[in-house]
C-alpha cells in the first residue's frame, strides 16, 4: 500500500513537471512569450500579438507536441529493447532501425543528385524524406523478422540487428564519400535530427503510429514481466517466447522506426531514459515502468529542446547533441552514485 502511494505521488510530481516543462518549452525562444499570454494563445484567445499567435500555435505547440511523441517512444522502445535482450546497452535502434532509415535518406539525398532542377526538388521535398527514411527502416525491420522466425536465441537477433546496423552504416559513409559537399551538408543536418518544421498532417500520422506501438506495448506487459525472471521460467509460465519476441520488436520498429522518419534520429533518449525510470522507482514492474518511461521521456526531450532553442538568442543547437551533452554525465552520476543497475 505504501509502495503504490509513492508511485502515486512519483507520477503526480512527473506530470507536473511535463506540463511545466511543455509550456516553459512554447513560451521560450528567440522570442520570448509571456506564460499567460501562451495560454490564451492555447485556449482559443488570441493574444495580444498577432505574431505571438502564429508562433505558438503553427510553430512552437508542433514543435512540443512533437517532442512529447518522440520522447515517450524512444523511451518505450528502449524499454521494450533492454528487457527483452536482458541487455542495459540495448537501445530502440539496437535492431539497425536507425541505420536502414539513415541508409534511405542517404540514397534519396545521393540519387537527386542525378536529376535537375524540378525533379531534384521534388525528390528533396518533406515528404520524401520522411518516405525514405521509413523505407529504409521498413526494410530492415522484414529482414530481422524474416531472421527472427529462423533463430530461436534472442541474443543472436541482437547481434545480427547490431550486423545490419553496420552493414548499413558503411553503406551510408560509401554513398556520403562520393557526395558533394552541398548533398553531404544536407544529409548531416538531417542526422543531426530535428522536432520542428512538422506539419500537423505529419503530427496526426505520428500519434497514429505512436498510438499503435503503445497498445502493443501494453500488450506485452506482462509477458515482459515474465522474460525478466528468465526464458525458462517464462516458457513453465506458458508463455509463447517466439510471439511475444515478435511483438517486442514489431513495436519497436513502429515507434523508433516513425520517430526517426519524422525527426531524424535521436540519441540517448531510448539508451538512458529507462535507466533512469528504474533507479528513482525502484521497480522492475512494466506496469509501472511504462507510464514512468512515457513521462520520463517527454520531460527529458522538452527540457533538452528548450536549451538548444538557445533562449533569447536566434541560434538553435542540433536536438542530437544536446540530449547527449545533457543526459549522458546524468545518467553516469547516477549510476556511479548507486554502483550498479537496477535491472
């Protein structure tokens, strides 16, 4: 009883904090925005600006909107990874995810090259982008299950998603090697990953995929919950190793693999957020580490995108870099301070 009073009051504190946070998040920039003024804006008020309404509601609510989804679905898919493979290094895109979409956009940015005028501008356009990039982590994601139906070991689906990673990843510095110098720029700021400039038509299909990723999730709850006790007590359970392995990864592949179509990759999020989750609740429960990990998720990336906006400055830092600059030293304070993993 005592125990489900703390966590009560833990999910009470973080949801104070993302609110907090997400309209510290919109009223913060190269202008600034006054809270109330936010809020009338959010409300169906104008405010007092004209400006001041434009930027909140087609920039900045996109813009924090987006950081909550991809947020939380990093923050699930690490989750999902690190139980699953019983592994603390595994991360949403252990399985090459991040590299097939980086392999997609890199042959889209490459492939215009060879194409004038209009038709390289089409082919460079949002939407092609973001098609690419999920292509290519939809490719991926059929040859790990097509593996994953052959292999029964869950540690050798690890190492052969970490072995397309790499073939991957070479596949990309070859294409980036034989790039000019304007199709290389372009390419890296898109790995350097990104939360604004979406559309809301793009926001609606990325709830829709974050949605779907959830309810499998929470599906597989329980099952996870067994997994971490060992295989073979699982199996004495009835559980269906094999289907549930092919849930685990189907939303992974959803969330990580619509999150980096539609903000690039991101790093460190996946990695360390669930880390974190367990070291201040103290549970291996994914009853409650879920709903942790999603609120731990869309705090950490809004804190990280408010101080790379650079307030009252017009510069704006890669999102990639800060969430690692920021996150990691935490996340190793942490772990030094308690000496070892929860897990």
């Amino acid at each position: 009883m005592q125990a489900t009073q703390t966590y009560r009051g833990y999910f009470i504190i973080l949801t104070v904090l993302v609110f907090l946070a997400f309209m510290i998040n919109i009223s913060l920039g190269s202008v600034t925005i006054p809270i109330d003024e936010v809020f009338s804006a959010l409300f169906g008020q104008n405010a007092s600006k004209e400006t001041w309404n434009y930027i909140v509601t087609q920039y900045r609510l996109p813009k924090a909107i987006t950081a909550i989804i991809t947020g939380s679905g990093l923050a699930i898919s690490g989750l999902l990874m690190q139980t699953l493979f019983r592994n603390p290094l595994a991360g949403p895109f252990v399985l090459g995810l991040s590299s097939g979409a980086s392999l997609g956009v890199a042959i889209l940015i490459l492939g215009a090259g060879a194409f004038g005028g209009f038709m390289s501008s089409v082919l460079l356009s949002e939407w092609s982008l973001v098609i690419a990039s999920a292509l290519g982590s939809f490719l991926v994601l059929l040859a790990v299950l097509a593996i994953t139906f052959r292999v029964k070991d869950t540690m050798a689906i690890l190492i052969i998603g970490l072995m397309f990673g790499s073939v991957t990843a070479a596949v990309v510095a070859v294409l980036s090697y034989f790039s000019n110098a304007e199709q290389l720029q372009q390419y890296v700021f898109w790995s350097f990953g990104s939360l604004g400039n979406q559309s809301w038509q793009g926001i609606l299909i990325l709830c829709i995929c974050f949605g779907v990723g959830l309810l499998i999730s929470l599906r597989t709850s329980k099952s996870l919950n067994a997994l971490l006790l060992g295989e073979n007590y699982a199996k004495s359970m009835g559980l269906h190793i094999k289907k549930t392995t092919l849930l685990v990864i189907f939303a992974t592949s959803i969330l990580a693999g619509s999150i980096t179509a539609f903000a690039g990759p991101i790093a460190f999020v996946g990695l360390a957020v669930p880390h974190l989750t367990r070291q201040f609740f103290k549970t291996s429960n994914h009853f409650i580490l879920l709903p942790a990990v999603i609120l731990s998720g869309s705090l950490l990336l809004l804190l990280c995108d408010t101080l790379a906006q650079l307030p009252f400055s017009e510069y704006t830092l890669p999102i990639n870099a800060i969430t690692s600059i920021i996150g990691a030293p935490v996340v190793i304070w942490l772990l030094v301070r308690k000496r070892k993993l929860l897990f």
